[in-house]
C-alpha cells in the first residue's frame, strides 16, 4: 500500500527541524499529504494542576502564561514550516489532484489546535498512512516522547522516529529486527512499500532477542513472496544488552532506516529493567519505523 497521508506532530521548534525535513522528504517521495500538526495546551486544564493555596488572580495568570507561550510556539513554528516547504518546493494546501482524482504531487499543511495533545494526536494518527516524531533525544521537550507512545499505543499505525540530524536518504538501506512477535511482524508489515525500493535489505536476529515465534529464515521466505530478496545476519548482546548488539550491527550495516517491533515486553518493565525498544530510543541516530 503506498503512503498517501503523513502526521507529523510538532511540539516546539527545538525537535521540529529534523522531523518536519524528514516528513517533507518522504512526502515528496511518496507524492504524499504531510499534516503538521501542533496542539496548544488548553489553559483549563492549568488550573487543576496549580494545586491548592494559589489565588484566582495567580491561576488567571498562569492560564494567560500559558496561552501567550502556545501561541508564540505556534508562530515559530508556522515560520519554519512556511521556510521548509518552500527549501523542499512542497504545494502547501490541500491535497494535489490531476484530471482523473489521483493525487498528483506532494503537498503540505500546517494546523495549530487547543486541547489535550496525547488524545488529538492518537485520533489523527488512526487515519493517517504514517506518522512522523521527533527523535526523543533532539530536545529536552517531553511532549516528543508523549507523542510517539500517543501512536504506538493508542493509533494502531505505524510511527517513524526522524533522525536526530536530518538525512539525505531514508529506506536504501533497510535493516529489520526480527524477534517473531507480533510486534515486529506488525512493523514488516508497516515495512513493505518502502522495500522494493531498497538498495538491501537485511534481517538482523539473535538469541539474546528472538521470542516464541517464526525465525528469521522463515521472514526471509516470506519477503521472497513479495518479490524482496533479503539477507540475514545474527548479531549478539554487548555488555548483557541485546539494543546495544542490535544497533552496533545495525550501524556496521551502514542501515539508513530500521524497521521493528516495539515494547514485546510492557512498556512499564522496559522502564525498570530496561529493554530493545527503550535502547533504541535512548541511542538511536538513524530513522526508526516501530509497531506496536
């Protein structure tokens, strides 16, 4: 199934630059509709969070704070994104159609709405082909990492984590780490467009990460249907950590994007102990396509 609508959720322009570059560039390549979307808190939710002992004169302030810092975030942010689409030669508007219906070419848009960021952004993600985040780690913004759990658990579709820096290329080098979960056969899936258009493909597997499930010969036979010619490689922990392994090989590769699973184990002990998907995210330069 090709691409056909992009989300890309911005929540300040510290994170915005790599991710909003990335989603243009897929876009363009996909003649896809990027949607970036901003969403403002609503200052009635401040109030309750301001807590007891406060008079209604400091909660009307902090209330008028926060309104005044939403709308100039979202003014920085309608500047770059007017300043990226025009780097990027993107129509920005509604999508482009030719004489017969079929989009045409990429095109771009950008809204900046009030309400609770988590809730929108899962609502939008549900219709939307792919949604593009800001790297966790490219600001100190929590919110980039709200919206990417925001997808994984509550939208169903897939989430391509943008690179810390922007990338020339995303999906000529094409790694996929395979534990045979559904996760990560969710994350194949999700995967497949982007393919047959690779320069390689390589499924990357291990002892240290395999569940109960098919093995990473019998993914490779699968691809083999679907016309994709895949190569496998066993990679091994470091230092007891199967992501650390995982990105090492992956790196060595030379991979440009990687597809997989994400949380096989909750989300809640992968913050205790540790785990695959909280490394990658902790440690990851290249673009990551994860499923949940």
């Amino acid at each position: 199934m090709a691409i056909r609508k992009i989300l890309l959720p911005l929540a300040g322009v510290a994170s915005a630059r790599a991710a909003l570059g990335t989603a243009l560039m897929l876009g363009a390549r996909w003649r896809a509709h990027v949607h970036a979307l901003h969403v403002r808190t609503d200052t009635r939710d401040v109030a309750p969070l301001a807590g007891e002992g406060l008079s209604g004169a400091m909660i009307e302030e902090m209330m008028a704070t926060t309104e005044k810092e939403g709308n100039t975030e979202a003014r920085a942010l309608s500047a770059l994104f007017d300043a990226e689409t025009a780097a990027h030669g993107i129509a920005v508007g509604a999508p482009v159609r030719d004489a017969s219906g079929a989009v045409g070419q990429a095109s771009a848009w950008f809204s900046s709405i009030v309400g609770r960021e988590e809730e929108l952004i899962a609502s939008e993600a549900r219709l939307s082909d792919l949604i593009v985040v800001p790297h966790p780690k490219s600001a100190e913004e929590v919110a980039s990492a709200d919206a990417l759990h925001a997808v994984l658990f509550d939208s169903g579709r897939p989430a391509l984590i943008a690179p810390v820096e922007p990338a020339e290329m995303i999906g000529s080098r094409i790694a996929i780490a395979w534990n045979g979960t559904a996760e990560s056969a969710s994350a194949v899936a999700s995967v497949l467009p982007w393919l047959s258009g690779a320069q390689q493909v390589r499924i990357f597997h291990s002892n240290d990460y395999q569940r109960q499930g098919p093995a990473a010969d019998q993914l490779a036979s699968y691809l083999e249907l679907h016309g994709i010619a895949a190569d496998i490689t066993e990679f091994r922990a470091i230092d007891r950590s199967a992501g650390a392994g995982l990105l090492a090989a992956v790196t060595e590769f030379g991979a440009d994007l990687l597809a997989m699973g994400a949380y096989s184990h909750s989300r809640l002990r992968q913050l205790i102990l540790g785990g695959v998907t909280r490394h990658v995210l902790e440690h990851a330069r290249l673009a990551v396509l994860m499923n949940r």
